[in-house]
C-alpha cells in the first residue's frame, strides 16, 4: 500500500470507529508516547538497558506501526500528502546531504571498524 492509501485507511478508520480525531496536541502528546516506547524496545533490545520481563514481548514492528498511525493522523487532520511531503523532502535531502554523509571521517571509522569484527 501507498502512504496515500494509508492515510485515507487510517481516515477510514477513524469515521468508521474512532468517532473522530483526538485534537492536534492530543495527538502530539500520543505521537512523543508512542516514540517513548518505541525508545524503550531498542534501549532494552540493542542497548545496555536490560529488559524487564514485562519488556519481553514487546513488538518493535507493532510499536513502530502505532508511530506510522499517529503521524498520519496529524498529517489528515492538516491536510499534509506525506506521499508529495516525502518525495520533497528525498529531494532536499539529496540536494543537501549527496556528499556529506560519503565525507563524514566519523561514519567511514566506524564502518570500516564495524566490518573488521564482521
């Protein structure tokens, strides 16, 4: 599916069964709530953090795709096209960033170290 074709499903949804959209802070608050937990997942998982049981059975895929909902959320009740909003913003960051990130001494050390331990 398109991010389109996400956006006027989650819009299906919220006339269908969510009566109608919680206001833009409300969402906001729900967007930084989602990204906490996302946090948690990868600080316990990949990080130095360790997991508590209740952590356990946490899905990353499911916690990242309740992130996915509440931008589009925000982007319906805005009227933002994240299709058009993405495909500008591949274009400034290409335009902006074609050779910083190839340049970057810091990334080249860190992969070259990274594929040594490979």
């Amino acid at each position: 599916m398109t991010i389109q074709e996400a956006q006027e499903r989650v819009d299906q949804w919220i006339k269908t069964y969510g009566v109608r959209y919680f206001n833009e802070l409300t969402n906001m608050a729900i967007l930084t709530e989602e990204v906490g937990e996302v946090a948690r997942i990868i600080a316990r998982r990949y990080g130095e953090q360790s997991c508590k049981p209740s952590d356990k059975d946490k899905d990353l895929g499911d916690e990242l795709a309740d992130v996915l909902w509440v931008v589009m959320c925000l982007a319906n009740q805005t009227g933002i096209d994240l299709d058009e909003a993405l495909e500008r913003n591949f274009a400034k960051k290409t335009q902006r960033d074609s050779h910083r990130h190839l340049e970057n001494e810091k990334i080249k050390t860190e992969y070259s170290n990274n594929r040594m331990l490979d």
